[in-house]
C-alpha cells in the first residue's frame, strides 16, 4: 500500500470515523448541560422569543455599529478567508467529486486556475489573522494552543492542497497523499478543537437570542 | 542464433540484406524522435547500430496473458519484424518461435551459452511463488526455477508489462498464486521495467532499441521504469487537461460533458497519477489512447493499480474495502454508527455526571441536616 492508498483509505476512513463520533459526542454534550430553570415571568410568548433566537443567529452575525471602527479590520479578515475557505471547498471539482461520493449530490465546479488563486488568498488573509493574534497583547494572551493548533492544521491542509493543484515541489501522488492525509489530521481534530465552533456557533447565538427574547430584551 | 550471425555485425547483415545506409538512417531518426533524443542523435545511433553486433534476446513468457506480445507484435515504429530481423536476435519465445518442445527449450541453452554475459531477457508475466511455484511451469520446471537460470549469464534484463514489473493482476489481491514481479526474485542484474496493461508497443521496442545502441540501461525512474517514455504522467500531456484547469468534467459516459470532450478526472481517471507516453506516443500507430475513446486512464502502467479502488472513482474520494470505493451508502453507515455512538457515549457520561451531581448534593444535605441537628 503506498502513501496516497493509505491517505484515501485507511487514514480518511479512521478520520471520518472519529469525525461523526466525535462531533455527535461534542453536540449531544452540551444539548444535554444542565440548564438552570428560568425562574422569572416569560415577557414574550414562546414563539415569539424562538422567532428573536432566529434573529440573533443572524443579527449577532453582522458587525455592531458602534464597534465598527475596533472591529472593523478583523471582521473583514475573518469573513473574507471563511469565505474563501468555502469557495475553495465547494467549488472545487475534486472535492465536490468527493462530497458527492459522500451525499450523492454534486454540482458545477469554478474554474481550477480561479480556485487556486481564491486559495492563495484565503492563506495569505489567514497569515494576516495569525500575525494579528500575535500582535494583539490581548488576543495574544486570550489565545492557547488549541488557537494556534486550529490555525495550523486548516492552514496545511490549504498549502497541501495548493502544491498539489499547482505540482509544486514533489510528484503528484505524493503531493494529493499529503494533502488527503492533513485533511484527514483535520477531520480528526476538529470536533476537539476550536474548530468546532462550526457546529457551535449559531444554535449558541440562537439560543441566547431565545433566551433573551425570551426576558424581553430587543434582539 | 547461428555462429556466422553472432559474428555479423548489424550493418553487415542489413547490407546483406539490401537496406539502404539512408533508409537505416531514416528509420534511426524515427526513433530517436520517439525518445526525445536530439536530431543528431539519429544519424550516431544508426552508426553505432551497424557496428554493433545483434545480441541475443530470450523471452520468457509466465503468468500473463500474452496482452504484451500481442502489442510487441503490433509495433509500428519500429515493427517488430525490423526488430527481429534488423537489431536484435529472438533466440527464443515459446509463442513466437516455430520450434517446441525440448527443440524450443534446447534453443534457449544453446543462446544462453553462446551469448552468456551478453544476452538480453525480456521477461512478460509475474512469476508464482507459492507452494513451490507449481503453478506456471514449462517443460517440468517451474518459472522461478526457469527464471534464476536464464537471468544467471544476461546482461541486463527487461520486463515487459505490469505484470513482470510489479506484479499486475496475478499479485493482485488475494494474490492466490503468491505472483511476483522479477526484481524482488533477481537482485544482481540490472532490470528496466516497461510497465503498462499491456505496454506501449513503441515504448517497448524503443527501450530495446535504447539499450541495443548505447549498451546500457537507459535513465530510470523509482519504479526502473525508463524516464524518456515514463517521465511525464498522462495528466500533464493530456489534450483534456485544459477542461481540467476550467473544472469542466463529464459526470457521466453520456451527458453533454462527455461529448464535449471534457476531462474523465470525475469519472475515475488515473491520469493524474500515472506515468506513461499514452498520450503523446499514443496506440496503434499514434492514432489515439483510451482517454481520446472517451474512457478514463486505468493507472494500469502503475504499481499495483487494480488494488487501489474502483477505476471509476474520481482520485480524489475515498477507498474503502477490497478494491471498493466509498459509496453514500457505505457514508451514511460508518457515519451513522460513528454519530450514534458518539451520541450513546455523550448521553451515557452526561447521565453518569448527573447521578454523581445529585448524590453529592445528598450528602451536602444531609451534612447540613446533621450539623443542624
């Protein structure tokens, strides 16, 4: 078995394992927390304060007004390389080879040469958002190894990627092998790393918004 | 090969014949083109083919299925029939010979001691290995048996076809036949490994024609295979390719894709991984190769190549199973029982946390209600 046979085989399969089990453990876990009864008077109906859930899962989404001049320059950085993460996920026709092999479903694929510039944009802006973290006094205290970790493993797996769209530096086979097997370090990682604010971050904007909406607060 | 013809030189025998100095010439240059040689490297090879004596060639033919010969005999460029009668000498095939029987066998002894030292084994077919390789033998010998002793006195040995280079469908797994390729029974001769299910007639005769001139074993890859004919994957040279860099793909062998030409690379092609001149070489006298018929490449000039999943499953899915790739079914299983394992563990230590929570806060109770007490 050589390398590329072990990254799409064994090592993707294993990886994708631990991923479902991992992130269902991770999920069910804190959809089971205890909860404190809320003992005061509900202010909204409950319909209404699921609706005011809803809305500050989108709301919480957009920069506030008044932060925008602090906020600004990192909230651009952060939007602009998880979009181009998604483009380069989505539409890439290798990787929607790979998600149909996974759900049956596939769709048209952007232009390779486009992809791969969109790519080396995504890593450069994640160079900018590292190097912000470790100028930042605050952020850089805030942060711990699973920060660092999480950048790390997304960011190989982008740079593995670019070699091999690009053949850049090794044969083929052991470029894709490389890029498949820190794609599969990541799927491993994610659901006990930070990574796993995908899964997190709206249902807990969600539920706050309820939670508040709920009290009566204007969300 | 008869004494007075081992003493002949090439250019002897091709005068006797009546070739022309132009026509060798010609031919020459075809093949040096077909190597990438520079243009003068055609005129210095037909002279140093004419001073050179014909060597002797013994072919051995094991597990296969005569796919590489029926190829080797389909060569255009050079044919096989210059081959034979121009630049070298085919002292013995069990196929193509007329001779059989102990005549065919004594035929091969006779070379093999006329030539030792000198003689060149083309070898086609892996060689079976298990239960003391009683599963391919000829003349009461096994092919291992037959193999060591033929390759004692070569100067060099080729290997024609996956088969005899890696192994091909016979190592396949299960492998019942213990099948291997020549290089891991022979350590002490050089081997030039010309791959491919079956290999490229061209890249055949060139690489014989190669060693024939120079005398020695061409540049080669990792896998021994010659870097002029295996140097770029079919990928890089693929007039398809250009879909490829648009992310324009055939999902399928009948949709408006497919008939536009567009890449195979989500229909399973291999040629992304997979080193061979199909594409620029090409099949049956440079008329095309299978990705211009419309199919996918099968990897089949690569190690192992009908054990590394289904040949249409794009390269970059998964592999899962014996030669099996990952189907939404088989996901939507080993994801289930992932997730609702993952879920069965959450609950279970959340409700271990609980009971741990509340008999705690029992004891904290009844401390209290003691100390009151």
């Amino acid at each position: 078995m050589d390398l590329l046979q072990f990254a799409r085989g064994p090592a993707l399969k294993f990886a994708l394992i631990v991923f479902c089990f991992g992130v269902l453990w991770r999920l069910t876990a804190v959809f089971l927390l205890r909860h404190e009864r809320t003992l005061s008077e509900p202010r909204h109906p409950v319909f209404r304060a699921l609706m005011g859930g809803l809305l500050a899962a989108g709301s919480r989404s957009a920069p506030h007004r008044e932060f925008i001049r602090r906020t600004g320059y990192s909230e651009a950085l952060g939007y602009s390389y998880h979009i181009g993460l998604f483009v380069v996920v989505l539409a890439f026709g290798p990787h929607i080879a790979f998600l149909k092999s996974l759900f049956g479903v596939s769709w048209p694929a952007l232009p390779n040469n486009l992809v791969t510039v969109i790519a080396a944009l995504t890593l450069t802006l994640m160079l900018a958002v590292l190097l912000r973290r470790l100028t930042h006094r605050v952020l850089r205290l805030l942060s711990n190894f699973d920060d660092y970790f999480s950048w790390f493993i997304t960011a190989l797996v982008i740079v593995t990627g670019l070699m091999a769209s690009t053949h850049f530096g090794a044969p083929y086979e052991q470029l894709l092998a490389w890029h498949i097997l820190s794609f599969d370090a990541l799927l491993v990682w994610f659901p006990f790393g930070k990574l796993m604010h995908a899964f997190y971050i709206f249902p807990s904007r969600a539920i706050n918004g309820y939670a508040l909406a709920r009290k009566g607060a204007s969300v | 090969m008869p004494e007075y013809q081992a003493r002949q030189t090439i250019g002897e025998l091709l005068d006797r014949q009546g070739i022309s100095r132009r026509a060798f010439i010609k031919y020459c240059t075809a093949m040096a083109s077909l190597m990438a040689l520079p243009p003068l490297a055609g005129r210095a090879m037909a002279e140093q083919l004419r001073a050179a004596r014909r060597p002797s060639v013994i072919y051995l033919s094991f597990q296969e299925c005569t796919g590489c010969l029926e190829s080797l005999t389909r060569s255009f460029s050079p044919s096989i029939e210059n081959m034979i009668f121009n630049v070298i000498s085919l002292d013995y095939d069990d196929t193509l010979m007329a001779a059989a029987g102990h005549r065919a066998e004594a035929a091969r002894d006779q070379a093999m001691k006329a030539n030792y030292g000198k003689y060149l084994v083309v070898v086609d077919g892996s060689v079976p290995t298990a239960d003391g390789g009683i599963y391919n033998c000829a003349a009461g010998r096994t092919a291992v048996d037959i193999l060591t002793e033929t390759a004692k006195g070569a100067a060099a040995i080729v290997c024609v076809g996956t088969c005899s280079s890696f192994g091909g469908i016979p190592f396949a797994d299960p492998n019942p036949t213990g099948a291997r390729p020549v290089s891991d029974l022979i350590g002490d001769k050089p081997i030039i490994n010309v791959s491919g299910c079956p290999p490229i007639p061209e890249v055949i005769t060139g690489t014989l024609l190669q060693f024939v001139t120079t005398g020695q074993v061409p540049d080669l890859d990792e896998h021994r295979r010659p870097k002029v004919f295996f140097g770029n994957t079919i990928h890089d040279r693929c007039y398809r390719r250009p879909f490829f860099d648009q992310g324009k793909f055939a999902k399928t062998f009948d949709d408006e894709g497919a008939r536009n030409g567009w890449c195979l690379f989500e229909l399973g092609c291999k040629g992304p991984t997979t080193y061979n001149a199909c594409a620029t070489t090409k099949w049956n006298g440079g008329t095309s190769f299978p990705i211009e018929s419309g199919h996918p490449c099968l990897g089949c000039s690569e190690p192992g190549f009908w054990d590394k999943g289904s040949f249409y499953a794009a390269l970059s899915t998964g592999t899962f199973g014996r030669a099996g790739n990952l189907t939404p079914r088989d996901a939507a299983k080993l994801g289930g029982a992932a997730a609702a394992t993952g879920i069965a563990v959450a609950a279970g230590a959340t409700a271990l946390a609980r009971h741990r929570r509340k008999v705690r806060m029992t004891d904290i109770q009844t401390a209290d209600t003691q100390k009151e007490e």
